[in-house]
C-alpha cells in the first residue's frame, strides 16, 4: 500500500495526460471515424488484464448471429509477431494473428470473420468491404478513442472494480475512472453466482458516480464446461491434474477447478500472452505423474497449437476447459433490449 501512494504522484500525470487525450476527442480536435455501412460495437476495459473480454465478445456475436444479422471480429491482435490487416482463415496461428483471435476463428469455426488491424479505422474499412458483413464487435477498444462506436460495453471484475483502483502505474486503469462515462452498459464481470441483490445495488450505487445516469449496470459470472482434448492423449482428467495458465487472471479457474473435485499438484503459472517454448513444455511433462493430465484455458491451448510445439504437445494428455457468460437476475434480456437497435428488421429468433 506504501508503494501505491508514492506512485499516485505519476498516477496522476499519467491520468492527466489521458485525459487530455481524451478531451482532444470529445471536443472534435481530433478527427473520430463514426460513419460506417453498418453497427459497429465496442467491448473493453479500463483495467489492464483480464476482465473477461473474450467470452463476452463471443456472446454479442452468438446473439447478433441469432437475430439474423452477419457480424465480424475485430482485434488488434496483441502479441501477434505480424502488422496490418490479416483475415483469419487456417493457416493462421497464435504467433500470426493473437492468442484472442485464434480463439474466436476457433469458436465459430469460420462462420465469422475475424480480424486484427492495429488501425481499427482500416480495419473496418476492409471487413464493411466485404459484402457479408453486417455488423463489427471490437475486441477491446474501449481507449481507442479514433473509431466512435455506437454501442460501448464496458467490462469490470467483482473482485477488482474499477472504482477501487488507480491510475498506472500506482494501480492498473489504463485511464481515470471518469472513463467509464463513455459506456452505454456496464457489465460486472466473474461475479459469485449468489451475489445477493443487496450487493449488486451496493456495486451499481458506486458505478454510478462515474457512469452516465441511465447507463445500465449487469452482472454476469462464468460457466465452465467439460474439458476438451487438445492433444488427443488421454480418456479424461482423474482427480489429479497438472494446471497450466498464460493468462492475468488464473484465480477463478482454479477456484471451478478445486470445487469440482480437481486436486491442483502443479500450477504452471506464466503471464498473460506467454508464447510457450518447447522446453517449458518439457519441463512440464516431467511434472506428470501416471494417470495425470494437464488442464489449460482454451486461450492458452491454441498458442500449445503452435507448430513449434507440435511435437512437443502431441505426446501429453492436454485439456482446455471452456468458459461461457451466464448473466445474473435478467441481466441477459437487458442486455438484449440494449441490442435490439443493431439486430435487423423482421429478425427471426
């Protein structure tokens, strides 16, 4: 805690250097991209680290499929050892397109578009291109202030709300909590599935000294389903399992994993985006005992695809264990209501 206040005193330039920034763009002293073919929506952040961003991307667009519309994915593609704009198809991999968007090509199997373009601008300039595409879903833009969605989702932890935390370096908000007043819904991610209503109205109360009056505040938690094969080895986790994580935020994992009777022997623990080596790997394959396996997030299993880890993974029991959204109360069909203006006319669900 000592540390933090010695910091704030850079907080607090950083915080005002961005919003300066960010008074350059609501003042119209610098240009804002706002007119496109079709709907263009924004999921993002204000904390650095993992809010939950993937899954619920993946959500808007199951929806925005099943109300009739064509969406489209677009990232920057953070890690990625590649610039411009690159389409996802299957000779992409993690290295070449981002850990995120290798997973949403993989969870729609093609039947969506995905992209990463630093540029957002050019990158909705060439998805609006093709004639399919209806609508655009960015993967976290929320500070990427030269493209003006017109729906913005803004994502905070239960755990690690925004209104508690600073400004770099003395906390982890990429910018002040006044921010938030952007956001056309605020969502409370990886919340306790009993989060009691008193609690919720407790959360919403402080949101609402930096949102917009009426923006709504929703919460949501996690599914996990059965785990996957990544590997093809194994018939299924025993009780014993080897945990291997590349991401910011492993606790919640760990807490299904433990809850469902898993007995964590090893955590394999390396930060968010780790590129795996073939020699971790190794090393990871000696901590298997017989009849053990290890169980990943499927971000992290499709950097294990990578094709400098081929051989390596091949030979191990790997499995990833899928995550889904799950709103609190009726926060799904809020969230829904909010959407309807970007679904087509006549849409059948």
């Amino acid at each position: 805690m000592l540390l933090t206040y010695l910091l704030l005193p850079l907080s607090w330039l950083y915080a005002a250097v961005m919003a300066g920034r960010n008074w350059l763009y609501d003042t119209g002293r610098r240009s804002v991209g706002r007119v496109w073919p079709g709907p263009v929506l924004s999921v993002g952040n204000l904390r650095v680290g993992g809010t939950g961003k993937t899954p619920h991307v993946a959500w808007l667009v199951r929806e925005l499929l099943r109300h009739g519309q064509q969406p489209a994915i677009l990232s920057r593609g953070y890690g990625r050892r590649s610039r411009g704009f690159r389409l996802g198809n299957p000779q992409e991999t993690a290295a070449t397109f981002g850990d995120e968007p290798s997973q949403h090509y993989q969870d729609f199997a093609g039947a969506v578009p995905v992209a990463v373009c630093e540029d957002r601008q050019a990158g909705l300039n060439q998805l609006f291109a093709q004639p399919e595409v209806g609508t655009v879903v960015l993967d976290d833009a929320y500070q990427h202030r030269r493209v003006q969605p017109h729906f913005s989702v803004l994502l905070t932890e239960q755990q690690r709300p925004f209104y508690q935390d600073f400004v770099l370096p003395a906390g982890r908000l990429r910018e002040s909590r006044s921010g938030a007043g952007r956001a056309d819904v605020i969502i409370v991610t990886k919340c306790d599935p009993q989060l009691s209503s008193a609690d919720q109205q407790e959360i919403t109360r402080r949101i609402r000294r930096y949102a917009r009056p009426a923006v709504p505040v929703l919460f949501s938690t996690y599914v996990y389903g059965a785990p996957v094969p990544v590997s093809g080895l194994g018939a299924g986790p025993g009780a014993d399992i080897v945990l291997l994580t590349g991401i910011a935020q492993p606790g919640p994992l760990r807490e299904h994993l433990e809850g469902a009777g898993y007995r964590i022997v090893h955590h394999a623990r390396f930060a968010d985006h780790h590129a795996f080596q073939p020699e971790e790997i190794t090393r990871l394959a000696a901590q298997l005992q017989p009849g053990q396996v290890v169980l990943t997030t499927q971000k992290d299993a499709v950097r294990l695809l990578e094709p400098a880890l081929a051989a390596s993974v091949a030979n191990l029991p790997v499995f990833y264990i899928p995550i889904d959204v799950c709103f609190l109360a009726d926060g799904a069909d809020r969230l829904r209501a909010l959407l309807t203006p970007y679904f087509p006319p006549h849409a059948v669900v």
